[in-house]
C-alpha cells in the first residue's frame, strides 16, 4: 500500500481550528464523511479516559 500525505494551510487562530476539531458538536460535523455518527465520550484533557465510538450498519455503537 501506497502511504500517502496531505497538508492544507488554514487561515484562523488555532483556538478556532482547537475547538472546531475538538468540541463535540463541531467534531460529529467534520468526522461524518468518513465515520458517521462519530462521536467520543470523555474529554480531552492529559491523563483523561476518552472513548472514539459510532454506530456500525445495525446502529450498535462501536468503539474504535
């Protein structure tokens, strides 16, 4: 398999780019083209538990 890497530059505060990426509203947004119903339970503090999960085809709640 081929590896292959992207980059974009993004014009905003990494304040802005941190919560976008990271709150879980916006984080369900940007995660559904490629995991939809992604969501995580937890938070993302150093040293905190956090679980990445989405429903499978059944709707059952995977945790990948």
């Amino acid at each position: 398999m081929e590896n292959q890497q992207f980059s974009i530059v993004i014009n905003a505060p990494k304040e802005k780019v941190w919560h976008t990426m990271l709150d879980l509203d916006t984080y369900k947004i940007w995660t559904e083209p490629f995991m939809p119903g992604s969501f995580y339970e937890g938070n993302w503090n150093q040293g905190s538990k956090i679980l990445f999960l989405a429903p499978d085809e059944e709707g059952k709640i995977l945790e990948w």
